[in-house]
C-alpha cells in the first residue's frame, strides 16, 4: 500500500507539471482554443486539493515556518538569493538595481511569485521528494522552468523574449532553491526569495505586464 501511495505521488507531480505546462502554453490563445487551459487546469486543481486536503496535508507540502537558528539561516539565505537575482535581472535590463517607487502590482506579482513556489517547489518537488530524494529538486526546477517557457512560446504571442536565457536561469535559480526548499524541510524561504525578486523587478510597473494571465 505505502509503495502505491508513492507511486501516486509520483504520477500527481508529474500529470500536474505537464498540465501545468499545457495550461500556460493555450492561456494566451484566442477563443476557443482558450478553453484548453482550463479545461486542463481543472483536473489540476482538483488533483492538487485531493493531496493537501487536511491540514497535515498542507504542512508536508509547505513545511513549517520555524525560529530555531538553522531555519533562519535559510530563509536569510533565500532573502539574500531573491536580492541577488533582482540586482542580476535589473542589470539585464539596463535599469536601476532599486526601483524608483513601489506601484500596487509589485505585490501583486510577489503573490504569484508566492504560488509559483507554493505549487512546484511546495507540492510538486514535495510529493517526490521521499522517493526520489535530490532528484526531486531537479524534477521541481524542470517543472517550473517548463511552464515559464510555455508561456512565452505560444504561438499566440508575438514576443522578443531570449527562451534561452529564461530557461538557463529559471532552472539554475530553481535548482538553488529547490535545494534550499530540501535542506531546510520548508518552502517559505523560497517563497521569500521569489517575492522579493518580484518587488524588486515589477516595482514601477503601473499595469500587470502582457504575460499576467
């Protein structure tokens, strides 16, 4: 029974990534080919609920927010990894390391920055990461990388966005903190990191950019 139970975990993460990705690829598609994100996302959502329906449930996915030393050394961690990458995507983009102001979308992208986490390095990395140990550091960070890269490859947007530099940082961020997400046994100090990155990069922005669903 434990080893059904497991397999299940498995086949959850992996249905629930690749619907994920299919959810991002058609999101932008015009009616009716819209209907296929949700369509997909549904049974997502459902499989999802099904695996974090009680309380205890949530806390394996989540991990506990803790006050002991070594867990505030990781969320410090994950604190100085979100400044670092919002310093690096600034430079990038030829702007200021600090934004000139904080408009109301910044915490609106921090949000879903939170349940990008909350999703692939909560319960997708969660669910494989008693049988699969590191690899499922890996599997999460691919996961994550895939449904970013699906939102900017659909045929349905007309983008000049570098696929290849997205997918090589998504995926060596993802790896950091998924590894951090292993060690540490929580996921709150990757969702610090994401928001925070999220803050920094979207502060100015007065309107949500096109790729907000």
């Amino acid at each position: 029974m434990d080893i059904l139970k497991k397999k299940e975990k498995v086949t959850g993460a992996v249905v629930c990534s690749l619907g994920l990705m299919v959810f991002s690829f058609f999101n932008h598609h015009p009616w009716p080919l819209r209907w296929i994100s949700f369509a997909v996302l549904i049974p997502v959502a459902l499989m999802i609920s099904r695996d974090v329906a009680t309380w205890a449930d949530v806390k394996k996915a989540t991990g506990e927010f803790r006050f002991d030393r070594s867990f505030l050394l990781f969320m410090l961690a994950g604190t100085g990894f979100g400044f670092f990458l919002a310093f690096f995507y600034r430079w990038y983009l030829e702007t200021g390391f600090f934004p000139h102001t904080l408009r109301w979308f910044a915490f609106i992208a921090a949000g879903i920055g939170s349940m990008e986490e909350l999703v692939f390095r909560g319960y997708v990395q969660g669910q494989l990461a008693r049988r699969t140990g590191l690899f499922s550091v890996v599997f999460g960070s691919l996961s994550h990388t895939g449904y970013k890269c699906c939102l900017f490859l659909s045929p349905a947007l007309a983008t000049s966005v570098d696929i290849g530099f997205l997918a090589t940082w998504t995926f060596c961020a993802g790896l950091f903190l998924g590894a951090i997400r292993h060690f540490s046994g929580s996921v709150w100090p990757a969702v610090v990191a994401h928001a925070l990155f999220d803050i920094l990069v979207y502060g100015e922005n007065v309107n949500p950019p096109w790729w907000v669903w």
